[in-house]
C-alpha cells in the first residue's frame, strides 16, 4: 500500500479484505480513521472494534467510545493504520 497522493488507491474494501485474507499482510495492529462530521475531526478507533457485512457495501458498523454501535459509510473511512504507520488514507471532506 501507498500513501502517495499521486498513486491509486485501493478502495477501502479492498485494504480491508486484504487485512482479513492475506496472512502476511494482515499480521499488525489496525486501525481505521473516521471522519467524524459532529466532532469535525478524524476519530481512530482500533479494526478489532470494526464490524463489516458482507451484504452490506455501503458501511461497516464501529463500537464507539461510550460502547453503541455506530454505522459509519465507506466514504467516511479516510485512513488505515498498521502499527502506528499510515498506509492507507484519503483526503479529508472539505464540506462545512
């Protein structure tokens, strides 16, 4: 995985199956990073609080901090962490 803004980026469900699948690449501590329109900031939370729906392939489902399930959209995922490092991200809404 690249982080270069220039380089394609896989969608985020391709980086997430490949973590699930791939026994050498899936090896690590993941996190997602969400953006969180309320908190108008990106919230980190570790893949092992991370629930997907095969069905579903519009949003993956995130225990929050006060322990509610929160539906969060594809769309909203802007970064993915292995062990501290970025491998994964896109760029941020602008919107207001």
């Amino acid at each position: 995985m690249t982080t270069s803004p220039t380089a394609r980026q896989p969608p985020i469900q391709e980086v997430l199956h490949r973590i699930r699948w791939d026994p050498v690449f899936g090896q690590g501590r993941f996190e997602l990073g969400y953006w969180d329109r309320v908190q108008r900031q990106i919230v980190r939370v570790p893949l092992t609080q991370v629930r997907t729906d095969p069905a579903d392939h519009f949003a993956l489902r995130v225990l929050d901090a006060e322990g509610c399930i929160v539906e969060i959209p594809y769309h909203r995922v802007v970064a993915v962490w292995c062990n501290g490092t970025l491998i994964w991200q896109r760029r941020v809404p602008s919107r207001p």
